[in-house]
C-alpha cells in the first residue's frame, strides 16, 4: 500500500533526470530503500547487487560509518559556511590542501563546486577568463570528443557529444566542436591502438587548422568515456592528445567526474598516461555520492593567470554552496578511506571483475569487453561477426535493466546494448562473483 501510495505521488510530482517522462509515467518508480555495502534493498525487501555504484559514484560503498559520522559531527559543530568574504570553513580548506597534494603535478587549487556538471560549466568560464587575462580575447572556441560527456548544463552540453541533450533544446552550440572519438570496436581505422591515435591525433590537428590554433581555447578529454558506452582509450592516447594541445597553446581539460577517486585504479587516471592537464574536473567519487561536490583543479599557471588578470577586481564565479563544510567533511572521510586500503581493494576487485567480465566473451551476445579497473562495459551484438547491434526498436536496455533487477544485480544498460559497470570499490570476491554470474543469467534470459 505505502510502495502504490509513493509510485502515485511521484507519478504526479516528481521529475526525474534524464528520462522520458511518459515512459517513467507509465512504468513507475522502482524505490530504494536502504543500503549496504554494495547491496541495494527496494521498498518491497529485493535484495540488489548494486553494480553501478548508484551513477557511478558510490566508490566507497554504503554505510560507511566513518562517512556518516564525519557528517553528523560537521553538521552539529557549522553546518554551513559561505566562502565569500574571504571567510572559510576548516574541512573545505583541509580538503582543498590534501587534494592538491594528490593531485597530478601542479594542480595546486581547487574550486569546489556541487557537482560535475557545474565543475565543468566553472571551467568554461574560467578559461574564458584565462584567455581574457592573457590578452587573447578570441580565443572562444571549444572542443570535445564524440561520444564525450560532460554534462548537462547549459554551455557544458554542448560539449557533451549525445543526442538526448541536445535535440529539442534549440541551444546554438556554435562555439563546441567535436573529433571522433577513439572507440576501438567501431573505429572505421580498425582496433590497433596507434592507428587509433593516429587517427585521433590527425582528427585534432585537422579541427585545429579549420578553426585557427589563436581562436581554440580548451580540448576537453574523458580519460574514460563513461556515458558513451565505456569507450577506453589505447595507452598514451591521452599523451598524444595533450602533446598536440600543448604544441598550439589550447588548454587540456581532464574531466575525470567518473575516473577519479580510484574508479580505475589509481587516484587519478591521468596519472597512468603521465599526463598534468591545465584543469581537471571531479565530483561523484569525491564525496562517494554522500553529499553532493565537486572539484575542479587548476594549475599554478592557470592560477596566476587568472589571478593577475582581476588584480582587486572580484572574479564573479560562485555558488551559495561552494565549499560546504559538511561535503568538505565527508570528502575528508572518504580521502582517508581511500588511503587506508579502499584503493588497493578496488585494484584487486577491478582485476577480478574485468576477469569475470572476459569470461562472457563466449556468450553469444557478447561482441566486446572493455575496461580498466573498476569500470567497464559488454556491447552486445546479435552477430559477433559482423557486429550487428541489438535491434534499438525493441529497447533492448530497458528490457535488460529489467531482467538483471529481477536478477537482483543493477547495472547501466546504455541504449545501444552496451551494459555498463562500475561497482563500489568496497567490493568483496563474493560481489564480483554475484555481479559476474547474475550477468550471465541475464544474457542466457535474453537470447
Ligand atoms: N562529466 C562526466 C565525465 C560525467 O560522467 C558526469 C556525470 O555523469 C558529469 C561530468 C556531470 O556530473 P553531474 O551529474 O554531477 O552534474
């Protein structure tokens, strides 16, 4: 009766993100009601595994009592502390001082903000800021990758590169350009890694000589694609891409929302390519989904810039709610459980999780396994041969959704069959397993 009573009430009031709001209508909330480590339980007592971290963000597992206590003592001692008027919080500045010191090379500031979509709105208009302050005013163009996402606010989208959020809006994107992206299972150059950055590192060089290298001020990379389906770039794709950027003076963003905070390994995924970009953008795992923060990080260079640039003028870019003491809290907790152990965990369970996912490569509907760590992705095809995608009018992801929920296992099943997983990084052998054969069931249910 309660579980009626709340479908109905969120039925008539609530809007859900990204969604069709006809469809949801129709089909009903699916409610959450507690959760545990990385097991989800609903409102009617079925027990999930949650392979998907929530949206790829629970890194640290649910229940963390550590997390819960950090919050409930913040929120007792200042719940809230603005960062204008040069007035500040203790957890906010702590959390600042110990990201820069993991922070790859010279990212040695941080701009906390609410989230990823706002982290990379922030970095736009800190670029156009950088730019401005260098004296190079045209520099307005911006590019991103195919299938990139960067999320959904207003100029942020338009470097995101997914049709959902773009069609009907009737936002001009007239300053986004895109590059293919590097997607090594439906690259026309084929799947051998340095034909794929080669045709990379020429598709930007060509973006760069039609719009002008004194016009472009930032190349926006994920060191993953999440939302593109899991798209895993070769070894040094992210080094060539910035060499190029470096060579024409075009800042390098790394949007690492999904890849930061051990969700592939080490704490940044840039640090595997070597790579110091002149911004990084992080939320989601910053905060393991507790609270709401994000986190862009700028170089010393890009610091100063900026900063001689306004001399005493104030930089007009904040939010009531940047630096909240309670997220700085909870992003402390969260560094300190990271540190102690949950990093190597996810390491080891990353490597058992990928193994387990390969061991589906059998399965008639499985054409491709990709990942790193603790993010990855099956493309399921109905001809392995020739690749042939699930049949999109049958909206073969919802029905899979469906399936593995019944299964008791959530994961993303991406529009074009492509299932995607990013479990919490507290995940036991006995998880991954879980995750690994309700996979299976699901795909022997769906041929
Ligand atoms: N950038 C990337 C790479 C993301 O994956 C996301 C969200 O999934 C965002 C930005 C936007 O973050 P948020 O949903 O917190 O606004």
């Amino acid at each position: 009766m309660l579980i009626n009573s709340l479908i109905e009430l969120d039925r008539a009031h609530l809007v859900h993100p990204v969604s069709s709001y006809r469809n949801h209508e129709t089909s009903g909330v699916r409610v959450l009601r507690s959760a545990k480590g990385a097991t989800l339980t609903d409102a009617s007592g079925h027990q999930l595994l949650d392979g998907f971290a929530g949206l790829w963000c629970v890194n640290a597992g649910y229940g963390q009592d550590s997390i819960v206590e950090a919050a409930t003592r913040q929120l007792r001692e200042l719940p809230y502390a603005t960062g204008y008027f040069g007035l500040g919080s203790e957890p906010a500045i702590r959390l600042a001082a110990r990201l820069a010191e993991l922070a790859p090379g010279d990212l040695n500031h941080v701009y906390f903000t609410l989230g990823g979509s706002d982290a990379i709105d922030s970095t736009i208009r800190f670029i156009r800021y950088y730019h401005h302050a260098e004296g190079l005013p045209q520099k307005d163009q911006f590019i991103s990758v195919e299938q990139g996402y960067h999320g959904s606010s207003t100029a942020g989208s338009g470097l995101t590169a997914l049709p959902a959020f773009h069609v009907g809006f009737g936002v001009p994107y007239n300053w986004q350009h895109k590059i293919p992206s590097h997607y090594a299972y439906r690259n026309p150059v084929g799947s051998h890694p340095q034909a794929i950055i080669d045709a990379s590192v020429a598709a930007l060089r060509a973006k760069i000589a039609e719009l002008g290298a004194d016009r472009i001020a930032a190349f926006y990379i994920e060191p993953i694609q999440g939302s593109g389906g899991v798209l895993v770039p070769p070894p040094s794709w992210l080094k060539s891409m910035h060499a190029v950027c470096k060579e024409n003076d075009i800042l390098f963003v790394a949007d690492e929302v999904i890849t930061g905070f051990g969700r592939v390994g080490p704490f940044f995924a840039c640090e595997e390519d070597d790579v110091v970009p002149d911004f990084m953008t992080t939320a989601k795992g910053l905060t393991s989904g507790y609270v709401p923060m994000g986190a862009v990080f700028m170089s010393d260079r890009v610091y100063d810039t900026i900063a001689d640039g306004a001399g005493k003028m104030a930089i007009g870019h904040g939010y009531t709610y940047s630096a909240h003491p309670v997220s700085a809290a909870v992003g402390l907790a969260c560094l300190d459980l990271y540190e102690n152990g949950l990093l190597e965990n996810g390491r080891k369970a990353g490597r058992r999780l990928m193994e387990g996912l390969r061991s589906l490569a059998d399965h008639p509907l499985v054409g491709d396994v990709r990942g790193r760590g603790m993010l990855a992705a099956i493309e399921l095809v109905t001809d392995k041969h020739r690749k042939t995608p699930l049949p999109a009018q049958a909206d073969p992801a919802r029905r899979i959704f469906d399936r593995a929920w019944d299964n008791g296992l959530v994961i993303r099943a991406f529009a074009q069959g492509v299932l995607g997983y990013a479990p919490p990084l507290c995940c036991t052998n006995d998880d991954i397993d879980g995750i690994i054969e309700r996979t299976r069931m699901t795909l022997d249910q769906t041929l």
